[in-house]
C-alpha cells in the first residue's frame, strides 16, 4: 500500500469519523463525527487539550487503531477494511512517524538508526548506510554520523528520528509533539526542518502540538476539543 496521486485526491480525508474506547458496559467517545481534508504538501497543524482526540486521530492515521464508523481516505485510498499485510505495508512505506520521545536504540549509532526503515524493506546495508549519511546530511548532522544518541543534544536526537521517519520518502510525515522536549531554539531549527519536509520533498506533515506558537507556524491550523474540530 505504497500510495501515490495520481488523481489530485486530498492527503487526508476523514468522513464522520467515530471512535470510542469501551471498559465493561460502558463507553466512552473520542472522535465524534470527524470530518477533515488536508491537502497535499501542507504543514498541518493540531492543536487541543489533553483528552481531546489528537492521539487517537493519529493513531487511526498511522493504522494503529481502526475507526468504529465513517472513513479514513489516504491519497484517495480508503484504510477501512485492508488487511493486516496492507497496512503493514502502508507503514512501512506511505507514513513516516515522529515522537515525542525520541525512540532512538542507545546502542546503535546515527547512521544505523536511521537506516532501520530501509533494513525493514529489504534494502542491503551498504545502500541503507549511504541512503542514511545523505539524510543526516540533509538535516544537519552530517558532522554526528557515528554519535550515539547518548553523545548527542535533545535537538540532535530529533533530528536523528525525523531523519529516520524520512529515508523511505513517506507521502504522509505524522509527527505527535515533536518538540515537547526540546528548548525553543531547538524547536524552531526542528519546525524549520518539517517546513522544509512539506516544502521541498514532497511530504504533506500532520503534526500535533500544545504549543500554540508553534500551531500557527502551519500552512493550515486545526484546534479539537472533545473529539471534533473547533473554530
């Protein structure tokens, strides 16, 4: 399920979107009749209290969980009813995710850190390993290769795992409080680093946030409060 567009299909098309959690018999909503569309090669941001639903919306974009009614449409290609093998496949080549945590595996350096994607889709090491020193070039680390994330800077580790989230060449970048961590100097180089994601290689970035500085920094900005759109 590697997607393209061919057909000018939106990015991310959300039709009444629904989901609840459930604990014995009772039930409990989180996305209440969403519906959104964001267009290709956007820097989108969403803001919201804790609880709102912005977890649970990207968890339904990253094909984590499933929406209990209405549609999830990726590049014009619906996630409802694929196989486990389908959206495998997705994650591994349409989306491309960033934490808040930064995930890295403390033993391994820049350069194997960042190739796991392209190891998990069957490219050979040494084509994986170079795919690797270009991206971390590309985001600044060109000088960090062999550093583990123990030798590195709270910023430097999230540029390690944006750089991660970007060596397949996803469609569909979802970053959940990517600078949550970090200090405001830092933050900015990484939101420089997701305008440029969306601006130059292709990627429409969907990214979740309590800051609102950073929320208004997106070519489109959305606000939930209990599990749906606000003005």
């Amino acid at each position: 399920m590697n997607l393209k567009n061919p057909t000018n299909e939106p990015a991310i098309s959300l039709i009444q979107v629904d989901k609840s959690y459930h604990q014995g018999d009772l039930s409990f909503p989180v996305l209440r009749n969403l519906s959104l569309n964001i267009e290709p090669n956007q820097l989108v941001t969403l803001m919201g209290p804790s609880g709102s639903g912005k977890s649970t919306l990207l968890n339904i974009l990253s094909a984590i969980e499933s929406a209990d009614s209405g549609e999830v449409r990726i590049f014009g290609h619906s996630l409802r009813g694929a196989d486990e093998f389908s959206l495998t496949e997705y994650r591994r080549k349409t989306i491309g995710i960033v934490f808040q945590f930064f995930h890295l595996l403390p033993y391994l350096d820049c350069i194997q850190n960042v190739s796991i994607p392209l190891h998990l889709n069957g490219v050979s090491k040494s084509i994986a390993e170079q795919k690797a020193k270009d991206i971390l070039n590309l985001v600044g680390l060109g000088h960090r290769l062999r550093f583990t994330p123990r030798e590195l800077s709270g910023g430097e580790k999230q540029r390690v795992s944006i750089a991660r989230a970007i060596i397949h060449s996803p469609k569909l970048l979802l970053a959940d409080e990517p600078t949550g961590n970090l200090d405001s100097k830092s933050s900015d180089a990484i939101i420089e680093l997701f305008q440029k994601c969306s601006r130059e290689l292709d990627m429409t970035v969907f990214l979740v946030t309590h800051n609102d500085e950073i929320g208004r920094l997106g070519d489109s900005n959305y606000k939930m409060k209990d599990g749906n759109l606000v003005t």
